[in-house]
C-alpha cells in the first residue's frame, strides 16, 4: 500500500514551510549522489531557499566548474 498524492500548493505556516524545505531538500540531495553512483552520471544541483541561501550537489571536479560560474 503506497502512499496517497500531495496537493501541491503553499504552504502557509513558515515553520512547517522551513521544515518540509529542509527535508525534501536532503532528499533531494540524496537522489542526485545516488543518481550519480549508480549510473556514473556527473551531476550537478543548485538549490535556492526562500531567503535567497544557497545549497549544491557535485559530483565531479566539471560539474564544480558550472556550478562556481552559475552561481
């Protein structure tokens, strides 16, 4: 038994909003480090929060280069 939809929409209480963030933000950072171990894939993610904070995922040397010059 799998687990239902999420309505997409804002969230409007800020704290729950920062946590959510938080969390799906690891998740997401893990999805991308197995993504690249598991298909040898040079992968690169930039994430900005809500304050402007910035978060990255590299997995090679080239893929720091694109993320230094887009950031």
């Amino acid at each position: 038994m799998g687990r239902g939809k999420v309505e997409l929409k804002r969230i409007e209480n800020k704290i729950n909003r920062q946590v959510t963030f938080a969390k799906r933000r690891n998740g997401l950072l893990k999805k991308a480090y197995e993504l690249s171990v598991l298909c040898d894939a040079e992968v690169a993610l930039i994430i900005f929060s809500n304050k402007g904070k910035l978060y990255e995922f590299c997995s090679s040397s080239r893929c720091v280069f694109v993320c230094i010059h887009i950031c």
